[in-house]
C-alpha cells in the first residue's frame, strides 16, 4: 500500500481545518455529502483561507 | 473581506494574456498616495461600523511595485498607525521583476506576502511573459523568486495554462515540485490583451479540463513532491466538505470581495478593474464615501447574481453546491451577461467528477470524521 502523498495531507489538512472551524450540530455520517450538511457556522474568514494557502493563493484568478 | 487595491494599471511587462488591454497600462497613472490615504480612512469609517476585525487588502496592478517603495512605506506606515485596532494583512500580486533586498526588507518588516506569475518551464514562460521591450523575463524572476525565499519571504505562484502548456504538463509539474514552487494552475481567460492572442495562446475548457485532471494526478501520487496546488487542494476540500472556500466557487464572492481601481471607481473584483468596464463601476471614490457605495451594492443586479443562478439549470446540477455557477466575471465571458454561469462549466464538471473519483479511492472521502 502506497503512503499518503504530501498533496493527499494538504487535502486533510485542509478538509480538518474547515472542520474545525465550523460549529457542528450534530455527529458526522459516514457518506461524502452528508458529513457537513448541517454544519451551521462558518467562522473562518477568507482572509484565513488565503493566510493558509501557500500556493499562489493570495489572488486568486487574474492573469 | 478581501480589498485588492490597485495603484496603476501602468506595467513594465507586455504578457500576451494580460487580463487588463495595452492601451489601458499605458494610459494609467499612479495613485496619489494621499487619496491612498483618504480611502484608508474610509475603510477605518467602514470599520468601525461593521463587526469585521480583518481585512486583507491585495496590492496588485498592473505591476503594483511601478507606485515606488516610498508610497508603499508611507501608507503602510499610516496604516499601522490609523487601523491599529483592526487585523490588517497585507499581500501583493507582482510580477516579480523589480523585487530586491530593499523592497524585501519593506515586505518582511510588513510581514506581506508575495505572490507571483511563473508559467512553469522557461521554454513556455518566454514565449507568454515578455517585458515592455518584447525580452524574456524568465531568468530575472526565478532569480528573484530564489532570492525571496532565500530571504524568508512567502511567495507563492501562479500559472496561467495556456496552448502552450498542452503535451508538457508532466515538465511542468516535474519543474514546479524541483523547485519547490506552490502554485495554481488557472485557465488563460479572453479578456484585455488576451483578446489579440487567443489563436496562438487560447485553450478550450475541454482542453482546460485535460491538463487539469493530467496535473492532478501527477500531484496527488507523487511520493517525492513537498508542493501544494491551490485550486486542487480547494476543490478537493469544497467536494469532501460541501463548503465551498475561496471567490471562485462561493454563493456570493461579492459579500467578501472589492477591488478599488486607481480611477477611484470600487469594482466587483480585481478582474472588472479595466477602462472598458466602468459601467460596472459600483462607485467612484472620489465622488462618494466608500460605505455610500457599500450601502449600495446589494442592490444592485451583480449582487443578485447568487439568485439568478440558483434559479438557473445550474440549481439541479450535482455540483451546484460546490459551484454556484462559477466565477462571477467567468460568467460575464461566457455571454457578456454576469448572470451566466462560468464558460468553464463543462471543465469543472470534469475536474469534479475525477476528484471526487479520486477521493474516494484514497479514502479521503470516507474517512473525513
């Protein structure tokens, strides 16, 4: 079995961050959609997101 | 919220795909720094009304170092004094060119971060991000970029996929990891001096879709590489989590985004900022106080778009909740209409699917508790 890549944890590292940074109002599921649908706060600023990101981010799509 | 601050249109680079026409860099003057200064003030007036603590402002252009190191020391001393109170971080898109010890210095006293336009391998950088005199610019910037880490500075890239890139994605990628190089690869978009080029630099979403998903997969399994690509690591996190982050994919980019043209005029983004498209201007500086205009803006059609497109198709779509349609200024490409959803519809929906595939094959997915 392959390791986890470094870009396979920037993913979780990222998917954990907005986790995080959501107020949960009831216990995850295990589908792929239903895990965050009821998250109902989303206190991150997108001035976090782009802190976060290192990767060009801090514009995000002017050429 | 996020404020990208234009000091001038004016450049000292001639990019085939320039978002902004020639014609409107060489007619662009510099911002006065003082009324730099009264619209500061107006962002504190702003502030001291809005339960917002933090503002990120962008510096970007045109090449936003052409305003001079003296104006940027002046005003980010000002800033420093007048919005103590508040989380001000500031960033600036720059071509790279002009960077040296000194303006790192100012950067790193400032804590800004940089980011900046490498289009991967020489052989394709040169042929699209020529300086006003028609040279290469790529031996100058990945000097630069070396320089700026060496330093200690956070820069991060910015590819614009073109034509060009077509059969080389794997060099690309390959160049970025040696590097060490995070970036994103976004789409060439027609607008300004793109216009003029698209035969020769212009892709299709199809082929946009391509190269993306070719990239993606280079990265996710590379077992070598230390990088990150931004808009991947986006994606991936807005189809694991349904919380779409960043202005691309968001319900409503406008509740978070303003750009301020050296015109005076407050525009929806960084890309409306262009001579041509004043009568999306939501206001001018000049003539009003910002939070006059701020008052104003969900009022208006551009605000509404959120609206239009959930009553579009793109409602019944898988991936609306992901993507909203897209980018606002995409959809304005797309039909000359800003309520139109992104021209890059088809790709994403590609890119998504293979994502979401991956994802799942990984385990990523499933395994996000």
């Amino acid at each position: 079995m392959r390791n986890v890549t470094f870009a396979q944890t920037s993913i979780l590292d990222r998917i954990d961050r907005i986790k995080r940074n959501y107020l949960h109002v009831s216990q995850y599921g295990d589908s792929l959609y239903d895990d965050y649908s009821d998250w109902v706060e989303y206190s991150e600023s997108y001035d976090d997101y782009h802190d976060y990101l290192d990767g060009g981010s801090y514009l995000d799509n002017v050429q | 919220m996020t404020i990208i601050f234009k000091p001038t249109y004016s450049c000292n680079f001639r990019c085939k795909y320039c978002y902004l026409s020639n014609e409107t860099k060489q007619q662009s003057q510099l911002l006065d720094v003082d009324f730099a200064k009264q619209i500061i003030m107006q962002l504190k007036l702003m502030l001291q009304e809005s339960p917002r603590q933090k503002i990120t402002i962008i510096w970007h252009g045109g090449e936003p170092m052409l305003w001079g190191i003296d104006n940027y020391r002046e005003i980010w001393v000002y800033m420093q004094k007048e919005l103590a109170d508040y989380e001000i971080h500031n960033s600036m898109q720059t071509n790279l060119s002009l960077v040296n010890d000194e303006w790192i210095d100012l950067f790193l006293q400032y804590n800004v971060h940089l980011g900046f336009s490498l289009d991967g391998t020489q052989a394709i950088h040169d042929q699209q991000r020529v300086d006003i005199q028609g040279e290469p610019t790529f031996e100058r910037i990945i000097a630069n970029y070396r320089l700026c880490k060496q330093r200690g500075l956070r820069v991060g890239c910015i590819v614009v996929g073109s034509k060009k890139h077509i059969g080389h994605i794997p060099e690309l990628y390959h160049f970025m990891r040696d590097e060490g190089m995070g970036f994103k690869f976004n789409p060439l978009f027609c607008s300004g001096e793109a216009h003029n080029n698209m035969d020769e630099y212009g892709i299709t979403p199809e082929e946009y879709a391509q190269m993306a998903i070719e990239l993606f997969d280079l990265w996710f399994y590379d077992q070598k590489g230390k990088i990150t690509e931004s808009n991947f690591v986006e994606i991936a996190s807005n189809i694991a989590t349904r919380k779409p982050t960043g202005c691309m994919f968001s319900e409503n980019c406008q509740d978070n985004f303003l750009a301020l043209a050296p015109t005076g005029d407050v525009m929806p983004c960084g890309r409306f900022c262009d001579n041509d498209l004043l009568q999306y201007s939501y206001g001018n500086l000049h003539k009003e106080t910002l939070a006059e205009i701020l008052l104003r803006i969900k009022k208006t059609e551009i605000y509404k778009r959120a609206e239009y497109i959930a009553q579009s198709g793109c409602a019944k779509c898988k991936w609306y909740n992901i993507c909203h349609g897209g980018c606002l200024h995409d959809g304005f490409l797309a039909s000359g209409d800003f309520r139109h959803k992104t021209f890059l519809c088809s790709a994403y929906k590609k890119i998504f699917t293979h994502i979401e595939k991956r994802l799942k094959e990984s385990g990523i997915a499933g395994n996000n508790k």
